[in-house]
C-alpha cells in the first residue's frame, strides 16, 4: 500500500533519527545532545557569537537556546562574555573542553551519517539530498507569518 503522509514520514524519520544520534552519543561517552554538538560546532568555527546569531543558525527561538547554552555553560563548554562593543549583548564563547568534546561528538556523528547512506547507491543519495535541500526553498522559516510552535 503506498503511503503519502509525507509529513508523517518526515517528522517520524526525523525524531528516529534524533533519538538514535542521541543514543549513539551517549554510547560513546560525549556529554552533549546533537543540538549542543551543533552550537559547539558554530562556535568553533566562529567563536563569540551572540544568542540571537546562534538561535538562527541553529533554528530554535531564543529560549531553547537560553537553556541549552546555560546546560553547555554549567559542564564548561561554553562560557558567556560581555560583548566589547554591545553592554547589552553578551558573546557565547566555546571552551578547549567544549571543543574537545564537539569534536568527539563529531565522530559519532560522520559515524551515523555514514550509516544513514549505507545501502544506497550515489545517485540516489545525490537525489535525496536534492529532496532535502528544497525544504530550504520551499518552506523558508521567513516565509510564513506563524511561529515554529504555531
């Protein structure tokens, strides 16, 4: 029987997917959830970012971000500094322990996305990225009025 809930599948593989990164990650001893790993990762590559530069890239609201920036903070891997040109603003800043650990995260996740291809040959991973990279065109976050929650 064909199935064209694509937004079930979506969501369902998506959450799959979560749940066994996370689990990978917690296997192998890396202290942060895939999400965290991300804003470590942001931070590496430019390191003093704001909250609300992180929360777009990343793509949560400034909330969730506040709680796993504070969660980042509290194990020392990240470290909240006052920015030099912005009293009002604050820079998240990753620590040589965030950094280690963003890139032990790193490795289980090059792992999983591996498996995510196994099975499948080149010319069908080159058109299911195709498929997932148009949900960037189509469904813009600046696009629709109504927020992620809505």
């Amino acid at each position: 029987m064909k199935d064209d809930r694509l937004i079930f599948l979506i969501f369902t593989a998506q959450n799959k997917l979560r749940t066994y990164l996370n689990n990978a990650l917690v296997a192998a001893n890396v202290r942060v959830t895939f999400v965290q790993a991300g804003i470590l990762f942001l931070l590496k590559q430019s390191n003093g970012r704001t909250m609300s530069d992180l929360s777009q890239l990343i793509g949560v609201d400034n909330s969730t971000l506040t709680g796993l920036v504070d969660r980042l903070e509290k194990v020392g891997f990240v470290a909240r500094q006052a920015s030099p040109t912005d009293r009002r603003s604050l820079l998240i800043q990753v620590t040589p322990e965030g950094i280690a650990e963003g890139d032990k995260a790193k490795m289980i996740i090059k792992r999983v996305n591996e498996e995510i291809k196994t099975g499948f040959p080149p010319e069908e991973m080159e058109i299911f990225k195709k498929i997932l990279r148009s949900f960037f065109e189509k469904f813009n976050k600046n696009t629709g009025s109504r927020s992620e929650d809505g």
